[in-house]
C-alpha cells in the first residue's frame, strides 16, 4: 500500500507523503482531531480498489469535513497499464512543485525497494521540470527541504 498525504508546516499549505494504514491513521486522524488548518492532499495507492482501499469511506468523509481537501489514488492491477502514486505525482507536477514552493512538506511511508525510490525519483524529475533546474539543482533542492524537515521518508 502507498500512500501520499499533505501536512502543513505553515498555515497555508501542508504535504505528507505516506504509505501504511497505520501512517496514514496518525497524520490524517491528528488533523482531524486538531482541526489543523491548511490543505491536505492525499496520494493513495494499492492494487486493486475494490479488495485494497481498505479506509475508502473514512478517506472521502475526511475530504467532505475539510480534513484533506483532495484525495489521488492510483491501483495499480485495476487497469491493463499499472498506475501508481508517481504517476499521480506526475500528472500533477505542476501544482505539487507550486506546494513545495510555497513552503509544503512531502512525507513518504511505505514500500522501501520500489516505492520509496520510484517516487524519490520522480520527485526530483517534477522539481527539476517545473523548477526549470538541472537534474543536479533539482536534488540540492530536494536535500534542502529534507534539511529543513520537509521531506521525510518512514520506508521499510
């Protein structure tokens, strides 16, 4: 299960990227119950939506009280081309990088051999593009806001 979820470091905007239910119970759940302002953008990510969006229900009642303002899921076995969350992150690059550049963070949580290192990647190839930087700018970009705590990684 890959998960991408959006907190905020200023009140404006917030990103989380995470992968594990119960990652995703903590951040979601904690602005739930603090009432955290900002948006939230969730990735999610399985392979089968009918048998692996296990929090579906409690996902889009979040998205209806203004806990997350959207949700983006990719299944990977659902379609004949296999979606994932980097996919997702790609067809959005622009307004992700605008996040980033408006002081959001972007957590990771999940798979450690494919995911992790797929969406590393791809995060580094939407800086790099929608910055109009070099691939070597792009990960001095990345290093600084994981520097600043902004991007962070719970892989196993």
């Amino acid at each position: 299960m890959e998960l991408a979820l959006l907190k905020e470091i200023n009140p404006k905007l917030r990103r989380y990227c995470l992968g594990t239910s119960e990652s995703r119970s903590v951040f979601i759940q904690e602005r739930a119950v603090t009432k955290a302002t900002g948006r939230a953008w969730l990735f999610f990510g399985d392979q089968h939506s009918a048998s692996d969006y296990l929090y579906r229900n409690e996902l889009e009642q979040y998205q209806k009280d203004g806990v997350l303002t959207r949700i983006e899921t990719a299944f990977s076995r659902d379609t004949a081309q296999k979606v994932y969350v980097q996919h997702k992150m790609l067809e959005h690059s622009k307004e992700l990088f605008e996040w980033l550049e408006n002081g959001a963070s972007f957590y990771v949580c999940g798979d450690k051999q494919y995911m992790a290192k797929d969406v590393h990647n791809v995060l580094i190839e939407v800086i790099e593009k929608e910055g109009a930087m070099s691939r070597e700018a792009a990960e001095a970009y990345l290093n600084d806001i994981q520097a600043q705590g902004r991007y962070q990684r719970d892989v196993y």
